[in-house]
C-alpha cells in the first residue's frame, strides 16, 4: 500500500515540508488540512498589504491548492483536525463547511499547527476595532476594519516586531499612534543602548511609546473601541487596537494526542524535527528548537525559520535523513528608516549565558564614504573575551542592516572569531561597501579588547 | 632611541600601515615616503570620479598629509626611494622637487610600493589619447585628455575589472567603446557560462567585445590616436584608447635590495607580513598571499586586501603580533545594471585545483516575489563532492550580488559545507530578502548533488 503522510498546518512548515516530501517520494500519499480558506502565505507581508507597499492582499498567497494539486499533494481547507489518536495512527477531522466529521489514518504525521496570539483577558477585549495580524484571516478582518471605522488614532499593546512594524503603517495611513509595551523597554533582544535608537526614531515619527504599563483594560461606545487604559491608569483615546503581545505555540492537539511538549511549551523535537512519539514529527512556529549559541532549547516563531525545519520534517517523513542543527535567533525587521537586525547573543544575553562579554559598537558607512548613497549603520558586536568568539551581533540604521547580519550569522555558523572576521576578504568596490566592510571594522575594534582584556 | 618606521609608499597598504603603527605605539618615529603628490586615495573610486557619479576628484583623497601630520606621521610626498640597503638597515630618497638624494636609516621597513599597469610593446603607445587608469596622476591626465580630446570613440585593451567600469564610465559620456581582450573571453575567474552574462549584457549596451584577439599596433595622426588594430588585423577607429590589460607588483626596490621575491613575481611575505629580510614587511599589490581555499600561494591585487595588510604589516611593526591568514579571492564590480562578484574557486578552478567539484546554478530574486522592489540574481555555488564543503560561488544580476558574496565568503571563511548553508538562520523579512535567502536556496540545491551524486 502506497504510504499516506498527514500534515496538519499549511501556512509555511506545512506547505514546505509537503513540497519536499512530494519531490523525495513521487508516489506517497500527501494531504494537507487547513483550517483557513488560504494555505501557503506569507504572514510577514500583512503589514505591507495594510500600508499599500504590497498592492492586494492575493499576492502573499505563494501557493494555492490546486497548484498542491498539480504536484498531486492534496490540500483540504477549511478542515479542522480535531483529535490524533497515535496509537491507532489515525487524526479526526471537521469539515467546517457541513461540520461533517471523519477519521483518516496516517503513516506518518507532521504537526505544522502554528501560533497563536497571545490575548490578554482585559475587559473591553470583544468589542469592535480590537484587532490582531497573524493568520490571513485576521488580515481580511484588518483590512476590512479599517475600510468601514477610517480610524484616525490607533493604540498598539506590544511593541515586538509586528507593533513596529504596525506603527510603520498606521504612519502611511495617517493614523496617529501609541505603542503601550508592558516592559521597561522595546526589543529585549537587543542591548538597551541599541534598542533605545529605534525608540528615539519611533517618537521623531510622531509614534508616542509608553512602556513599562500593560493594558489594563480597553473602553468602548456603542460596541466599538473607544480608549484604552494602562495599568497604571494612563488613558489614551483609540479607535483601533491591535493586540500584539506575542505569540503561543498551538499545542492543544499535541499535548491531548498525548506527543510530549519540551520546557518551553512548544513540542519537543530532535533535530530530525521528529517529536517523542513514532512516525510523528512537528515543524515551525508550533515546535522548539536548539539555540547553536548556547547550545539551549528554546522557541524562535519565525517564517524562515518554519520554512527551513518544514524543509526537514518533509524530508525524514518521506523517508530521508536531514537534520536541522537549530537556530541563531536571527531576525530583521523594519520600521520607519531604519532597518533593525541581530543574531546571537545581546551583551545582557552574553552575559546572562554566563560568558565573559566583550563588546564594541560602531557606527559606519555602509559605503566608501566619496560615493553617494551610502547610509548609516551602528554595529554591536559581542564577542568571548576568552578567546575571541564571536557571540551575537546588532545592526540598527538605514543602511544595509541585512547584509551586516547575514555576515555575521554566517560567522556564528562557522565558529569564527572576531580576530578571523577582522581578517575577512569579503567584497570591495565603492559601488557596494567601504573598503573595509564595517563588519571587518567593528571586529577589528572588538579583537583589540580581547586581546588586551 | 626612538625607533623609526619607513614606510616606502602611501595609497592603500603603506597609508593604513602607518595609522596602525601609531595607534600601537605613539612615540615612535614613523615616515612614509610617496613619488606622487597625493597619498591614501580610493584608486577603486576612479572610474566614478571620470563619470561624474563622484563629483570630483578631490572626493576620493581620503587623508592628507597635514592630516597624517597631526598623528604625528610624517609624509613626504614627490620623494621616491631609489634603494635599499638591507645591511645597513638604510634607504636612499629621491625628492623630485629638487632631485637632491639623502640617505636615511630604519629600524622597521614597510614596501608597500604597489602594482603598475602592464603596458604591451606595440606601436602607437606612446601616442596622445593613449592612457592607463591607476594612480591619481592616471586619473588626471585621463581627466584632461577627455576635457582636450572629447572622444567619440575608445578601445579598451583588457577585459578586466578596470575595462568593464570603464565601459560603464564611458556609455554614461557617450563614447562608443569597444573592448578588445586577448583570451578567448572575459572574467576567467568565473565559469564561462556566468561570464556569458555579462558579455550579453555589454552587447545589449552597446560595448563591443572583441575576444581571443590581442592589441597588434595603435596608428595615429598628428601625434593622436586614430585607430588600433587587433592580432587578427581587425581596425576599430579611436580617438582614446586605455591600456587595462593587467598590472604587475612594483618590485624593483625589493629585488635590487636583495629582497625575496615568491614564484608569482611578488614579495614572498609569511603571515606576518615579514619578507624573508629581517626587519622589512612588505603588505599590498607589491606582495604575495595564501590562498585560503586551495592552501597555495597567489597574488591578489585589491584595495581591500591592501588594507587588510597593511594594518597586520603596521601592527607587526610596531612590536606587535598579528596575522594575516591570506585571501579567499573576493572580488566585485558593477557594470552597468549588472553586479558581479566572486569568492573561492570556480567551478573550472575547482577541478583544476584536483576538487572533485560539483556545481549549481539557480536564479531567485533577492527580496520576497510579493514585496516590491527585487532584482534577479543568478547565483553559481562550487562544492566538494565529498562531503560537501563549499569552495566557491559566483553572483551575477542587477539584485544584491555584494550581500550574497559576502555570506559566501564568510561560509568559505568557516569552512562550512552546503549542509551547514542550507540551515543557516539568516535575516528574513519581506523588505530585505526572500523567506530563504537565495544563498541557502542554491545550497540546498547543491546539497542533493553532494548527497546523490
């Protein structure tokens, strides 16, 4: 008998890891359930349908079902699985259209199930205007609410990425802007002094940044959002709240299938991306994985990231033998003019991870200073003193931020010391960098300290 | 006594030399002797100052002697060294203001004497209109010939970096060009079937490109350029025609002082950047590095590696103890809309080098399909059918070849396999890249190649 692979889940692990599995075995049985009318879109581009950057709303599905199809990987939307029972090898599932309910049997089984917005329970959280932006259909939602409300002033509670990013758009939208972050500060992966930059451009933009007070409560008039207060009783008028605290890995038919969760809520993988019970493997923002760093289990819910662990999980389902070795913590994101990346370790992080941090940062021109169009970049490097390893890096500015952290992920990868990165032969002409590429700058800065501790 | 620093050229290598020299140790006496009048200038930036990008030519002076002057640095310009005397630890100077000649001694010496530009025996080179592009006095006389002669008309002799910016520089003037090179194509540092691409491209802009034929004579009239004629007897009219065939290491000081040359020609240097004289360094064009893919010796004359060297050469000689571990080849231009850049070993290269190479080709675009703004790469990743470890890689489009190198280069610098590429967490989000950078897209695709040969 032909053997049948399951995939729960087809936003990005999901739909990746069907794609790979198709292309290793040509034969296998593949079918794909999804909850949402859309698989195989791309969550981070919602901020720029919203903005208008990205035209229409179409153009962030990658892939639609019959094109699943055409490579004979059966796609159901709008299909809830209900319930795996491992030890039959079967899942129930729901078809939203009729609420019919069926149950169908798997050989192998890849959880790609995803995440969730985390919602706090404050009153006023139900009514009209208090938005969230993660599945497609809370984009449709979005957009939709925005078109009928025409909001003129927004709160955003959370200023992770996704709330920089909002702010961003809001700002195109001449929608005025308050980011209320429950911590002292933004972007705790970041150092303070680096994360205090994207603050200080936030309110040169007109976004007002209130942090260290969560949401206490939202008001409203007539069934719509009208206000929303702090914990600490700040009051701010707002005719559209986005809820973006973070995210929760959607483990509930995991954990009642009995598929063990790892210490950080998320299932637990190896790194054949196979969970705790046979012939189940789970992939993407539902699962955890290794920091290479520390060497830590942890949990990193990004769409690269699903892509790249969806890779393997299809991969070993279909019969191959790929591992995924874990992840940097790399992320980039944008807001306003500035491009905001890292990887690795924060100093703090460094330090917290019990190493011997050394740091520099510097500010350079991503160009050769006598040819236009070059911008700014500040760069933090953390290093080991003992030694010299590299451990994290930090690129915040209008320059290019993304290829600053590419260089240094890729020298995390490979172990290097910031001595190695000082000696780099990477490219150089004054169309495309200085002579020296700040990366080589900031290492050679940081190497000095090592060596004279 | 003070110890004293002679440092026999100022562009690149013997301008950082000496900066680093006086950041390690601030009293000692530090020199640096150049035949022109300018030190420390971009000689990468010429061809965007002849084109007007870079408005004028003062721009790409990046330090002045004054400047050198306040770090207590002491440049004397139009002085050119004539000999060395490695016994009595003394150099004999020329200053060409006045042609007096002194004697001074050292107790370190730095050669950073540079490359000239290699100029064919032929009739008609000595020509009016007859220019190369190398020094800052190139740069000027090439300046006012274009001011004097305004030329309808080039031929470039040499398809090299040089001559394909210059085809650039010179369709923004609007001077028809014609390209004549002696090999049978252009860019042997990368497979034909790239370089193809960039031949295409210069056609499709005008350039004509004359192959496998070299320059036979150049005819004038009234003491100007007129034509020049090809091996083969093919005539192109011309009223400027540049000699970029290649420059070769300035190495007559060395030799006649008894200084080793390496079997390239150039200064043999150990990673300290010692010649095999004591108390001489040598760093830039006139000097001979470790290729770091292949373990051999080689000559890479850039700007960048200049610098790299230079600061280990400066560093050494002021007591201290750092290492240059050599080169990975890395190389960028632009030409037109195309950005083309290498590192490591090309495919050809690879097997030469006894590689059993195995090779992709893929073509992505460097941002998100749905996100604005993207541009086409054509992407050549090299790898070690044994196990897989990268040797080499080869970008080419109008997108960001300079990002795409350099996470190469860094993986080179780590030693890491397609494996390791594949998995790399880079920096996703749709302003910057795709959901997976084209890099691991191609190592993937490479990686199944390494698996299943």
């Amino acid at each position: 008998m032909v053997e049948r692979l399951v995939i729960i889940g087809g936003v990005a692990a999901g739909a990746k890891a069907a794609a790979k599995a198709r292309r290793m075995k040509p034969d296998m049985d593949i079918v794909v359930y999804q909850d949402e009318t859309e698989v195989s879109y791309s969550a981070c581009g919602q901020p720029y349908v919203l903005s208008g950057v990205i035209e229409n709303r179409d153009k962030i599905v990658i892939r639609r079902p019959h094109e699943f199809a055409s490579d004979n990987i059966r796609v159901l939307t709008r299909h809830r699985v209900e319930a795996i029972d491992v030890t039959a090898r079967q899942i129930r599932v729901a078809d939203l259209s009729n609420n019919n309910e069926c149950a169908t049997a798997y050989d192998k089984l890849i959880l790609a199930t995803g995440a969730r917005p985390v919602i706090p329970a404050v009153d006023g959280i139900e009514l009209e205007g208090v938005l969230t932006l993660r599945s497609i259909s809370d984009l449709d939602r979005f957009k939709s609410t925005l078109s009928s409300l025409k909001p003129k002033r927004a709160s955003i509670i959370g200023a992770g990425y996704i709330g920089l990013e909002l702010a961003e758009t809001f700002h195109a939208l001449n929608v005025k802007t308050t980011i209320i972050e429950k911590f002292d500060r933004i972007l705790p992966k970041f150092d303070a002094e680096m994360a205090q930059q994207v603050s200080a451009h936030l309110s040169e933009n007109g976004v007002e940044l209130i942090t260290g007070q969560g949401l206490a409560r939202i008001s409203g008039k007539n069934g719509r959002v009208a206000a929303v207060t702090t914990e600490s009783g700040l009051n701010r008028d707002a005719d559209l709240v986005v809820i973006a605290i973070g995210v929760r890995p959607n483990t509930d038919l995991a954990k009642d299938g009995g598929i063990a969760l790892g210490k950080t809520g998320a299932i637990a993988v190896d790194e054949k991306m196979q969970t705790r019970t046979p012939a189940i493997y789970a992939a993407g923002d539902c699962c955890e994985t290794i920091d290479r760093v520390t060497g830590k289990t942890t949990w990193l819910p990004l769409g690269d990231i699903a892509n790249l662990q969806g890779r393997v999980a299809g991969e070993n389902a279909a019969g191959g033998n790929a591992s995924f070795p874990g992840v940097l913590g790399t992320a980039i994101f944008k807001t306003f003019d500035l491009n905001v990346a890292c990887t690795g370790l924060s100093e703090t992080a460094a330090r917290q991870a019990r190493y011997d941090a050394v740091a520099v940062n510097v500010n350079r021109s991503d160009r050769a200073r006598y040819y236009p169009g070059g911008n700014n970049l500040v760069i933090k490097l953390v290093a080991d003193r003992q030694g010299g390893r590299l451990l994290g890096a930090q690129v915040i500015g209008p320059g290019k931020a993304d290829k600053m952290i590419d260089i240094a992920a890729t020298a995390l990868l490979g172990k290097l010391t910031c001595e190695d990165l000082e000696n780099a032969d990477l490219a150089y002409a004054p169309p495309f960098s200085p002579v020296l590429s700040p990366m080589i700058t900031a290492a050679g800065a940081l190497n000095s300290k090592v060596n004279n501790p």
